[in-house]
C-alpha cells in the first residue's frame, strides 16, 4: 500500500496550490490523514489532521490559510493553500498515524 502526495510546484507569494494524497484501496476513507512538512534544514512539523468525519485540525501557523478535506469517493485527501508565504516552503508529505504509512512527498516552493 503506498500514498501518493502530488501537486508540488513554484508559486508567488500570496498564490494558492491545491496538494493530493490518494491511494489504492480504501485505506484513506478508512482512517484520519495527516499533513506534515519539512523545510530546508528544519525538522518535520505537522500541518493539519482530517478527521474520517471530514472534521479537522490545523497548527497555528497555517490556521485560516490552510484547509484539508477529503473525497472518501476517490479515496483521496486535499490541502488547500491559500495566501501563501515564502515560510511555507517545504517538501509537504501526507501520513496515515494508524498504519504508520507516509507518502513520499511533493515540494512545494514559495518564491517570487
């Protein structure tokens, strides 16, 4: 079983980005998903938590700019970046506590 994070990219200060994680199976509508992010040099630090409810939580340095939701359908999670800031710079991964399941990653660089 593996999770898949995509929708990395480069963007502007102030841009949006929309990131993925899905996986094969029913493993995502399953169980809470969790988003955490690494920068350059920094250890990992936790984004936010969807709950299989849809009910979420976030860390105070994205809360109001961030949101995660998920489409138990396709299997799939989402988080929504919004006014982003060059401090949200970092490899974004996605990660299942229950099973102790990481994705691999997707960079995410916020650059003018």
């Amino acid at each position: 079983v593996q999770l898949q994070a995509s929708g990395g990219g480069l963007v502007q200060p102030g841009g949006s980005l929309r990131l993925s994680c899905a996986a094969s199976g029913s493993i995502i509508s399953r169980n809470a998903v969790a988003w955490y992010r690494q920068a350059p040099r920094k250890q990992r630090e936790w984004v936010g938590t969807v709950a299989i409810a849809g009910d979420s939580g976030y860390a105070d340095s994205v809360k109001g700019r961030f949101t995660i939701s998920r489409d138990n359908a396709k299997n799939t999670v989402y988080l929504q970046m919004n006014s982003l800031k060059p401090q949200d710079t970092a490899v974004y991964y996605c990660h299942i506590p229950r099973l102790i399941l990481w994705g691999q990653g997707t960079l995410v660089t916020v650059s003018s």
